[in-house]
C-alpha cells in the first residue's frame, strides 16, 4: 500500500510504501522507505530525532 501523504509535527511526505501488520506490535514504526527521505535521523536517550 501507499500513503498518499504521512505528516509527522511539521514535516510532510507524500506518496509513502507502507505495510499494515495484521497482528499488533505494542510500537509505532518508521521503515527505511520513509527515513531515507530525511536528511538524517539519530535515536538518543529513547527519543528519535528527525532532521529534514
């Protein structure tokens, strides 16, 4: 499937693959498809930083 747009605060992507679980996972997850578009994303301290 594709996400016709995916906004996360201010950032906003259009045309985004996707995959729906058919179990749930206890997480939310962002895949490659959707942070290789960033110019960067580092994990510190359990918070995720995005950088566009």
């Amino acid at each position: 499937m594709t996400l016709g747009e995916m906004t996360i605060g201010a950032l906003q992507l259009r045309q985004v693959p996707a995959v729906v679980n058919e179990q749930p996972i206890g997480v939310s997850l962002l895949g490659m498809s959707f942070l290789s578009r960033l110019d960067g994303y580092a994990v510190q301290g359990g918070v995720m930083i995005l950088n566009w």
